[in-house]
C-alpha cells in the first residue's frame, strides 16, 4: 500500500488565519483552473501532508505544494526558509525546506517533485540554485558551496534522528524542490482567481451569473475539503471523497452540462418554440441556470435524489401520457413521488419539475 496514505499527517491544523487560509484556497483554485486548461489527469487533495498535493495516476507519484504569505515585501533567504520555531513544549518544529525534505524522505520514489510558492520573491542565492536545476545541472557540481550551505541547514534538523540515506535524499531533494512567486498577490487574489476561472469559460457561451456560481461551488470545494480531518491509513477513495478533487472529473462534469443543455441561447429557443410566454420562458431559463449548477455539486446529495427521483417520474409520465400533458398534473405526481421517497421539501422551486420536463422534450427533438 502506498506509504501516503499510511504515513500519519504530521499536522492538521491548516493555515493560521483566516486570509493566509484564504489566500491558500485561491492558490489551489488557480492551480486547479490551471490543470483544466491543460486537460491535465491529475488530482489534487487540499491540506494532505502539505498545504496541496497532486496526484498522477499515470506514473502513481505525488507533488507537494508549500503556500506561504508575507505581509512585509522582502524577499526569502535560505536562512529564512531553513528557519525552526519553537514549540510550546521546548522542542523545535521543522523548517519549511526541512518539511519538504521531510517528504521525500517518508515517501521515497512516490515523491516526484516538492514546490514552495510564495506571494513574495527570492533573493539572488535562492534563485541560483533555481537557475542551475532548472537547466538540469547539478547544484553540487555547479556551486558546490550553496550546495553545503543548504546541506548544512538541513542536516542541523535531523541531527537527533539523522537518516542513514541523508545523502542520498538530500540529492533527490536539492535537485526537485522548486521555489516560485505565485501570480496572486495578497491584496487582489480573489479577483484575480475568479478572473482566471471567467477567462477559462469565456469560450463556453455561458451566462455570467452562472459561471459565478460554478466558481463558488469550487472554492467552497476546496475550502470545505481543506478543513476536513482524516484518519490515517485511509483508502485511495476515501481520501478522493474528503480531500480531493479530481481535475478531469470537474472538466467533464462542467463540458458535460453545457453539452447537454447546448447552451443558454439554444434552450431559450427552444422554450420559445413550446408557446410559452416571456414571463415563463424567463422563469423557467434562470430556474435552469440554477439547477445546471446545482447539479454539478457532488456533494449535495439529496438535490442528486431529488433530481434523479423527478427525472424518472416524469420520463415515465410522458412516455404513458397519450394527451397532451398536462404541467399541474405533473407536479402534482412528482411532489407525491418526492413524498413517498421522503424527498419532499418546503423550499423546492415546482420551476425545477418544469426544467426537468422541458429538458426531457428537449433531448427527444428531432
């Protein structure tokens, strides 16, 4: 079994305010707009050994993502990378870079790559020894001095538990951790994640307020995911279900849904075509906007029955109906369906029975 979903959590406590928690969320959200860009089979788990990992299952390893804000413009230094705090209890916590050497030392090959990103730079020695492994070169050949003094700082760390294969992971360590500035900057973030997310929908023909709310779904996602605890070992599906989101099932889901209603546009037309009035058609397309939504949301599952439950009633109704049909005899057939299934609710909108059914006609127009 894999040793990252055996390893315990070295701690779950996640960001230690509510911006620099924000600030992280927006960050794995951008990351995520980024993968669906790329049309990437990844999947990502928001605070799991690290403020993010990502999993390949094409080559079964992981990436570990540090998220860290500055309040005061300065660039990072090794020192301040390498630097412990003192726990209550007297001892001293690791180092951000000691974290990440941490990772490929519990999990070994499973261990791909390690990533610190900040919303601040780095000074001249860190970002020469990005140059040299960037290029693929070796930093111990290249400038064997920065080499030792990183060595050093990290060994300093261990020296009560020193691993005998120090070395040899220091090596894996040097040569795969990478530092960089995120594009989001502390005080703007939120609108430049949700203008990142517009743009990769600006081809969709989707209205904006329906793109806003699909934003939303997604960082409530991943806030959500991030806050829940887990209990360590833990199943491949587990962990997908509590804390991850997998890229390619969300760029499915939401191609899928604009796929099926065609689009805004198209199905207002059709509605058009069904002798409604304006009042209704406009009724019925933003209780549509809504439910598309609604439905990309996994983890509303009684809005899933719900949905499900009418969807065959009215299939159903239709397909036995020889009249016309009758749009109050149908709901009233769906709310007795919802009631037996114990599926009724006070605040369910009747303008989703009549989505649902003129989404029905619309997938059966010839």
């Amino acid at each position: 079994m894999s040793s990252v979903l055996i390893v315990e959590q070295r701690e779950q406590a996640g960001s230690d305010s509510y911006n620099r928690f924000e600030y992280q969320v927006h960050w794995i959200v951008c990351h995520i707009i980024g993968k669906l860009q790329e049309d990437a089979e990844c999947i990502v788990f928001c605070e799991f050994h690290d403020d993010m990992a990502e999993f390949s299952p094409n080559n079964q390893q992981y990436q570990f993502f540090q998220i860290k804000t500055k309040e005061d413009s300065s660039d990072w230094t090794i020192a301040e990378m390498s630097k412990r705090e003192k726990k209550k209890s007297g001892s001293y916590k690791k180092s951000f870079l000691g974290f990440i050497f941490y990772n490929y030392l519990t999990f070994g090959a499973e261990c791909s790559h390690c990533h610190f990103v900040s919303n601040n730079d780095f000074d001249k020695e860190v970002l020469l020894w990005q140059s040299y492994i960037e290029d693929g070169k070796r930093l111990q050949t290249e400038n064997i001095a920065l080499y030792e003094k990183i060595k050093d700082r990290i060994k300093n760390e261990f020296l009560d538990d020193m691993p005998s294969n120090f070395d040899s992971v220091f090596d894996d360590f040097i040569q795969n951790t990478f530092v960089y500035k995120s594009e989001l900057q502390l005080t703007t973030y939120e609108d430049q994640t949700m203008g990142k997310f517009f743009k990769h929908l600006e081809d969709k023909n989707i209205p904006t307020n329906t793109a806003h709310l699909l934003f939303q779904q997604l960082l409530s996602d991943v806030r959500k995911k991030s806050k829940e605890k887990i209990i360590m070992p833990i199943s491949m599906n587990s962990l997908v279900e509590k804390k991850g989101v997998n890229v390619a099932q969300v760029g499915r889901k939401i191609d899928d849904k604009i796929r099926n209603s065609g689009n805004s546009d198209v199905f207002r037309g059709f509605l058009i075509t069904q002798s409604l009035s304006e009042k209704d058609i406009d009724r019925i397309n933003a209780a549509k906007m809504l439910h598309d939504v609604r439905w990309l949301d996994v983890n509303d599952v009684k809005y899933q029955e719900i949905v499900i439950a009418l969807r065959k009633t009215i299939s159903t109704y239709c397909e036995s109906c020889e009249m016309k049909v009758v749009i109050n005899e149908l709901k009233r057939l769906c709310i007795r369906e919802l009631q037996n299934r114990n599926l009724a609710s006070d605040c369910l909108d009747e303008s989703l029975i009549e989505v649902l059914y003129y989404e029905y006609q619309f997938s059966r127009r010839g």
